[in-house]
C-alpha cells in the first residue's frame, strides 16, 4: 500500500469528494478537505497498480487535470487514471 496525495482547485466549490474503483463509487466514501488556497485534499493508500477516479466537485463528476492519463471504465464514461507502483 502507499500513501497518495489527490490534489483539486476549486476555491468556488461547497464540497469535493474523490470517488473511484477503490471505493466502489461511492459518493460519500471519501469527502475532501478544503484548504486555505481553496484547494482541496485527500490522503489515500491505495495499493499497487491502476486506480479509476474522479472527483466530485458539488456533485458533479469532474476529471483530475493532473491525473496520470484517461481511460474508459465499464459504463464507457472517460475517467482519470493513476498508476501506484
């Protein structure tokens, strides 16, 4: 396992959440925390290999313009990716 910093920029947004295939979608699962640059931020560990996510900025599904690449996940709908090793 190891510890992965998710990172997003959005000092309008009331709430952001990191959802993904490591938490089943869930929209609850992983709330972020704002921070005082109106960034938001969350720590996971994560195991190796690839990772599906998105971010949920006021319930909308957002894309990570950091992420490592984009991929289709099973519904055909275009993620972020991240790769652990």
């Amino acid at each position: 396992m190891h510890l992965v910093d998710f990172l997003y920029h959005a000092p309008e947004a009331k709430s952001v959440a990191l959802i993904g295939d490591f938490n089943n979608w869930q929209p609850n699962g992983h709330p972020m925390t704002r921070m005082p640059d109106g960034g938001w931020r969350i720590r996971m560990e994560l195991p190796h290999g690839h990772h599906q996510y998105l971010f949920l900025v006021d319930g909308k599904p957002t894309l990570d313009p950091n992420a490592m690449g984009k991929v289709h996940n099973e519904r055909n709908e275009t993620v972020s990716l991240i790769a652990i090793s």
